[in-house]
C-alpha cells in the first residue's frame, strides 16, 4: 500500500485529512506547527489514534510518518 492510499484510507475512515491531523496533532499537543516534537513517541502517536479514531498500528505509523516530516502526502 502507497503513502497516499494509506492517507485516503484515513481519510475515508475518520474524515480527517493530512492537514486535519496535523492541526490535532498540534491541539493534543504532540506536535507544533505539524511538526512533531523531540519528545513524543510514536507509541504516544499511536495510543491517540487507536483511541480516538480506532486506526491500527499501520495507518497511525503513516500519521507519525506524516508529523515527523518523513512522508509527505502523495508520496
């Protein structure tokens, strides 16, 4: 599976797109600007993402991969 089509994937599930997740990222805290900060796990990515919009480990690794500036969408 593509970067992309994990991201359409997110998307289609809980309606928040790239952008959408940064600026949530940024409300709980775990990033600023989009971007992640030093401090925060990807395990704390993913708890938040399980919890809140039922993603799984994949889905929630691409968001990390997304705030961490790794992956960009339509890569």
């Amino acid at each position: 599976m593509s970067f992309q089509a994990y991201l359409d994937t997110i998307k289609n599930k809980t309606g928040q797109g790239p952008e959408d997740l940064m600026r949530l990222a940024d409300a709980k805290g775990f990033s600023e600007g989009g971007k992640l900060k030093a401090s925060v796990k990807a395990g704390q990515i993913i708890e938040w993402l399980k919890a809140d919009y039922d993603l799984g480990h994949g889905h929630s690794m691409a968001v990390y991969a997304l705030l961490t500036g790794k992956r960009k969408p339509g890569d």
